[in-house]
C-alpha cells in the first residue's frame, strides 16, 4: 500500500465519519427515549458508511480492501425512512418500531437482492467491477433502480415536513407550555436532509461528475453529523404527557366546581354518551362541558400551572381530552395552547392595569400568571393583545 494522500474534503468526510460513529455510541446509551435514540443512532451509522466510502473510493482504497466494494450504495434507499420514523419516535415515547414499519425498507431489501451477485464476488472481481464502471457507467439493472432513491429520499422528506406540520397543531391541543415540547430539532432535521436530497438531485440533473457530486453530498452530511452531535442529545422529549391522540383511560370521580353541584358536572360525563369519544359530542354534552370547563377555568385558575396539559385539564373536569379538545375546537374556536394562554395574558394585563407592575418586573407577572419563559409569555402576549407588554403597559399609564 502506498502513501496515502488525502485533500480537506477527504478530511471533514473521515472526521464526520468519526463524529458519526461516537456519535451513534452516545445515543444507543443515553437514556430517555430509547427507540427514537436508536433510529438516530442507525441513521448516524449509515452516514458514516456513506462518508466512509466517499473517502474509500477517491484514494484508491478499494484496491486494498476491495470487499468494502458497493456497501454504501444501499445508504441512500434509508436515509429517508429512518429520519422519517425519527420524527414519529421523537415526538411520541409511546411509539415502537413494529413489524408492519419494515415496509418502508423494502426498496433498501430490492435493491441489496439487485446487487447481491457483485458482493457475493470475489475481491478481485469487485476490483474489476469498479474499474469498468469508472469508464462505462453502472451496468443496465443498477440504472433502473438508481433514480428511486432519490424519489425515496424527496418522498420521505416531504412525508416527514407535513408530519411535522400536523404534529405542531397536535402540540397546540394537548399543551399550553411548548418550551419543551419544540419541534425546533425535528424541523432543523428534516429540512437538512430536503436541502441535501436537493442538492442531489440538482447535482444530478446537470450533470456534475459523480466524484465531485459526492463530495458535496458527503460535506453536506458531515455538516448535518456535526448539527446532530450538539443539538441531538439535547433535545428534550417532545412529549411528556397524554394528549388529545391518547385519551385518559382512567375515569376519576366528578369534582364540584364552585356555583355546581357534583350532578353537574356528572352529566357531563354520563356514560350513556361515550359514543361521543368516537362520533362527535352531542349539542347538549358539548354545552355543559364548555360550561363546566369555563367556570373551572375562573373558580379554580388551573392555567397558573405552567405545565397544564389538556390531560390534566380533562382530569379535572372527569372527561377526556378528546372531548374537551373538540369543545376547545368547535364551540370555542380556539386551541387548548391559545385558549389557556388567554386567560395568563388577561390575568397579566389585569394586574398591569392594578398598578402590580410598578413595584414588580413585568416578567415576574407573568410567571405568577403560569408562563413558563419570557420568549413564550412574549409570543402569546403579543397574539392575544395585539402588542408587547410594555406598550400594553404604556398604553394604560401604569
């Protein structure tokens, strides 16, 4: 073997390959959500295979350990279904990986049957197989199949960005505190892998020469490893709790609420209409509710706990966050996030108007009021009242 001479792209490919693999290590032991820490941990294994083989081609290491010949070539065909599934796992702990989710690998499984004969080759064989391709192209099979990887790659990225997008509407029913619950990581993710599977793509289209074409892609997936080791460890579970999607199973007993009687709020929940759960509630049901949950609302201030779910919202109330979401929904018109945000931001301006915040911070009322941040408390500040605190503060001389 002789001296190896390696250019800067080279390098930041092997160093991300490195990065990939400790990487990879960190997250198969981190606890907290372990399927979604093990399909990052997969895709960040498959990564470093591809950079590892951009290296291994451009310095003529086949020649030297040729059995790592086409190895690389299936990475592409699961990039987008393991970000894809990432995105399901992380953003719902209860999610396992079944059976029925292997179908998303079966263009990987068709392609490594397509190729099987060239890795059941011999080492020399495998040498001459990727001379010939150098000169000639890839032989009539592989060409077939090679455009669906990037239809798998494009696909998978806009099947994960609309998810995503539904899962931040999800988020609004089911919390009224989303500083930890962001979905900042997942979208970064996401859209990091469309921009590279555009880039592919683009480079295809006009096409660039492969080596210079995989060199762009392996500097841009070693830009998205570096991304992941400082920002995927980091990232809190984006849900903690039970939400509108998973409804409380337990049926805790009727609590009265100040000005109701215990049969009040029983009617609410009568079980004759548990069809509801399914179908909708009925006039009568959805009124009683909306008038159970407002006068909890005022008598009992449950929105000064900053991490009030709809879960605990509907514990309260002994019904479930299905029906409670679709009261929000329907007759209120307003999600649980913004609903129980309304009352933080009224509360706040009503003691600004009382002259509180002459001797105490605006943001020390605010998390009197149940906001759990000043970037939260100022987003939905501004989206209830139509201007920051301090000209709302301005505005009434206080």
């Amino acid at each position: 073997m002789g001296r190896l001479s390696v250019t800067w792209t080279q390098l930041v490919a092997v160093v991300g390959a490195l990065q990939g693999l400790f990487l990879a290590g960190a997250l198969i032991a981190h606890r907290g959500n372990r399927t979604a820490n093990r399909l990052l941990a997969v895709l960040m294994v498959t990564f470093t295979i591809y950079l590892a083989s951009s290296v291994y081609y451009s310095t003529g290491l086949i020649r030297e350990f040729p059995h790592f010949f086409g190895v690389s070539y299936l990475t592409p065909f699961v990039f987008g279904p393991l970000v894809y599934l990432y995105a399901l796992a992380a953003s719902d702990r209860s999610w396992r990986f079944r059976r029925r989710h292997l179908i998303h690998f079966v263009p990987a499984a068709i392609a490594f049957l397509m190729c099987l004969p060239y890795y059941a080759a011999t080492g020399a064989e495998k040498i001459a197989f990727y001379e010939d391709w150098s000169v000639h192209g890839v032989p009539v099979p592989l060409k077939y199949i090679d455009p669906f990887k990037y239809l798998s790659g494009i696909g998978y990225s806009i099947a994960t960005v609309l998810f995503l997008r539904g899962h931040a509407r999800r988020i609004e029913d089911s919390y009224s505190n989303k500083a930890r619950v962001s979905l900042r990581w997942l979208t970064l993710l996401s859209g990091s892998a469309a921009l590279i599977w555009g880039m592919a793509v683009t480079l295809r289209v006009v096409d660039v020469g492969s080596r210079l074409r995989d060199e762009h892609i392996s500097l841009a997936i070693a830009v998205l490893i570096y991304a992941t080791g400082y920002m995927g460890l980091r990232q809190p579970e984006v849900f903690r709790y039970e939400t509108s999607e998973f409804p409380v199973q337990r049926a805790p007993q009727p609590v009265p609420v100040a000005g109701t009687g215990a049969s009040d709020v029983a009617d609410v929940v009568d079980e004759s209409e548990a069809r509801y759960d399914r179908s909708g509630l009925s006039d009568i049901e959805a009124r009683r509710l909306k008038d159970a949950l407002l006068r909890i609302m005022d008598a009992e201030r449950p929105w000064q706990d900053s991490d009030l779910t709809l879960a605990d919202l509907s514990a309260r109330l002994a019904s479930t966050p299905h029906k409670v979401s679709e009261v929000l929904n329907s007759s209120i018109g307003q999600t649980f996030y913004d609903f129980v945000n309304g009352y933080r931001v009224r509360e706040v301006q009503r003691r600004i108007q009382a002259g509180d915040a002459r001797h105490l911070k605006i943001l020390a009322l605010a998390l009197d009021a149940g906001f759990a941040s000043k970037s939260t408390f100022n987003e939905a500040f501004k989206r209830h009242a139509n201007q920051t605190p301090s000209e709302f503060r301005r505005a009434v001389g206080a």
